[in-house]
C-alpha cells in the first residue's frame, strides 16, 4: 500500500498526460499539423421553394410561371429537382378567401406535372398550361411544389388565385404579312366568329400583335402596338422591322374579363416574314448647276431616305442620247451633295442627271435633267 507520498508523482504524472492530450489537439488544429488540405467544393444550394409563382389567363388556358432552379444537384443529393409537381383547388367565386396550407393540401387536386427534361432545358422560367372547360364562374387557386430524385416533396409555393373569364373569344385568323413599302411590314387578320365556349356575340375589346425574330422562341410579352388595336381594326403596319431579320407574327383578340379585366386569347396561327430591301430610293430633286471657267458645279438636297448611301452622276451633251448611254462621271458612289465637273471645254452646253442608291444597292430613277454652259 503506497504512502500519501509515494502517491503523489502517479496523480501529478495523471495530471499533465490529461493536459498534454488537450494541448496537443489544439497545437496540430492551429498549425494544421504541416499538411496542407485541398479546398471544400462550395455547398450546393437549391431552392426548395418558390415565392414567384405567377399566371395568366389567355383563351381558355391559364398559363403559370416561376424561375426556373439556376443551379441543380446530383442525383444522389436530397436537393436534387426532379420533378415539379402543379395543384389546383377550384371553388365558388364567394368561397371564404383565407386558406391554410394544409387546407389546401387537402382539397387539391394534382393536374399535372414539369419533367426533369424541360428543368433541364429550361432557361430564365418554367411554364405550366393548364387548360380549362369554361361553363360557369369559378376561383382556382394554384401551387407548386418541387420534388427530389427521392420521391421528397418540398414545402408548397405561394398560392396564385385567378378568376378565369368563361367568355373569352377565340383567336383571330392571321391572313397574311406582306412588305408593301420599305417603311413597314402589314400584317392582316380574320375577326374571330365566336367565343371559345361557342357563345356569340364575340366579347372583343381589340386586338394585340406579337412578333419574334430568330434569336427568340416566344413571343415577346409586350406587344407591338403601344395602345390596344380597335375590335373594327384588322390590319397592323409594323414599322420597327430591319432589313435581313425573319419575323414571326401572332396576333391575339383582347377580351373584357372578370373584374374588368384585359384577357388575352390564344396565339393566331403564325406567318413568317424574312422583308428584303427591294425598294429604291426617289429621284434626287432641286439640282442646280452652276458655270464658272473651266468648270461646272452641281448643288442638290441630300435623298429624305435614310439608306441612301450615295449617288451616280451623268452627263451628256446631247440631251436627246439615250439616258443608258450617258457618261457616268463618278467611278465610286458619290458620298457628298456637291459635284466639281472641271473636265469641261469652253462654250459646250453640258446636261446632267442624277440617282440616289441605297444601301441595297437599289438604284433610284433619274432625275430632273439640268444644263450650262461653260463660260
């Protein structure tokens, strides 16, 4: 049996091994014990949930909308979006407005659902169409939720509540896009017969025009027109065209909805137009010659169109030659307004004529036939 004193080294000894194996830890975390560690990969983190869930009416379809996941995991994470599922709740217009989320998880239906290839494909937004049977007033209210690779469902969207309009009229008939004049593309359409639940009158306000070009796949959400086309109204000049682009053209009816609101119909069926610039500038005006020794110069007004890229100059000393027999006396097109013809003999009459060509290369008819003598 040891002594108080025999004791006391084994409870020191006890002592500094139970300090050194906290020292020591802390030692090797601070200085990393000399290894260096490669960089964590950043966290993956995906929305589970979306706050911006939005829709609108158009026909007899309501078209929902939200951002598209920018990023997304592997399969075998639990954050990994594969699948988007769409509810629906339809109810009575007068239906009590306040809804829980698990009272609508209890009387929504599933209609439907964005497959993990068109999450895959999709851009700045996902869309869901659902199509309706309008036969009497009703409110619906929608919501998504995302669901993992496991079969996982995260928490439900933002509830979107719509009251679709059941008279909403059907889509006009596009007749035609032509390019009558180089300052517009005309686009024609057909007034719609009825409504899209059968019903006439047509509810028609007007109509709006839409146009992509090839670098979009949907129309554009703003229309072409600034202010709604008149119901009486079936043509459209659109004159914010370029040269070289295809278009295509949709139009749709515009039809008073619930609540006074605007409710778009369905697409019309699509015209493309590739407009190629055909059309030649007018003939040069208000040419003036004036004689001085030994040379003539020519004063004119630049062309009002704004694709002029320049002019042919032609002169003559038989007014009677044939115009496609004249001298052409620029070999370049002529940029400037002002023309020096030195290359003159005394005493000679000298006739003139003038073309604007554009950018094309269209070449305007000739101008006014202008004459002086050489002094």
């Amino acid at each position: 049996m040891l002594s108080q004193d025999s004791a006391y080294p084994t409870a020191y000894m006890q002592r500094f091994y139970f300090m050194l194996g906290i020292v020591l830890p802390l030692i090797c975390f601070l200085t990393a014990c000399g290894k260096r560690r490669p960089p964590l990969p950043p966290t993956e983190r995906i929305p589970q949930r979306t706050e911006l869930l939005s829709g609108v009416q158009r026909g007899n379809q309501v078209i929902l909308s939200w951002p598209a996941p920018r990023r997304n995991a592997s399969d075998e994470s639990v954050q990994s979006i594969r699948r988007v599922d769409v509810y629906r709740v339809a109810e009575r217009p007068n239906a009590p407005l306040p809804l829980t989320e698990e009272q609508f998880s209890t009387r929504a239906t599933l209609i439907g659902s964005v497959p993990y290839e068109e999450i895959k494909q999709a851009q700045e937004t996902l869309n869901y169409t659902d199509t309706l049977t309008l036969t009497e007033p009703v409110r619906l209210r929608y919501a998504i939720r995302y669901v993992n690779a496991a079969g996982q469902r995260a928490a439900f969207s933002n509830f979107l509540l719509l009251e679709p309009a059941a008279r909403v009229s059907q889509p006009p008939a596009l007749k035609s896009v032509t390019n009558p004049n180089e300052s517009s593309v005309l686009v024609r359409w057909q007034t719609p017969a009825a409504n899209v639940d059968g019903s006439t009158p047509v509810n028609l306000l007007g109509y709006n025009v839409y146009r992509t070009d090839r670098s979009q796949q949907e129309p554009a959400q703003t229309p072409l027109n600034k202010d709604l086309i008149g119901p009486n109204e079936t043509s459209y000049a659109d004159q914010s065209f370029r040269f070289g682009e295809e278009y295509t053209y949709v139009v749709r009816a515009v039809s008073l909805g619930t609540g006074g609101a605007q409710v778009e119909s369905l697409n019309s069926n699509a015209i493309s137009l590739a407009p190629k610039d055909t059309f030649a500038p007018s003939a040069p005006t208000a040419i003036t010659v004036a004689a001085a020794p030994n040379r003539l110069s020519l004063f004119w007004p630049a062309n009002p169109e704004r694709d002029v890229a320049g002019y042919n100059i032609y002169r003559s000393t038989d007014p009677n030659l044939s115009k496609d027999r004249w001298t052409k006396l620029n070999r370049t097109l002529y940029e400037r307004t002002t023309y020096q013809d030195e290359a003159v003999e005394p005493g000679t009459r000298y006739y003139y004529y003038l073309t604007a060509v554009d950018t094309s290369g269209n070449e305007s008819p000739p101008s006014e036939v202008k004459s002086e003598v050489v002094p």
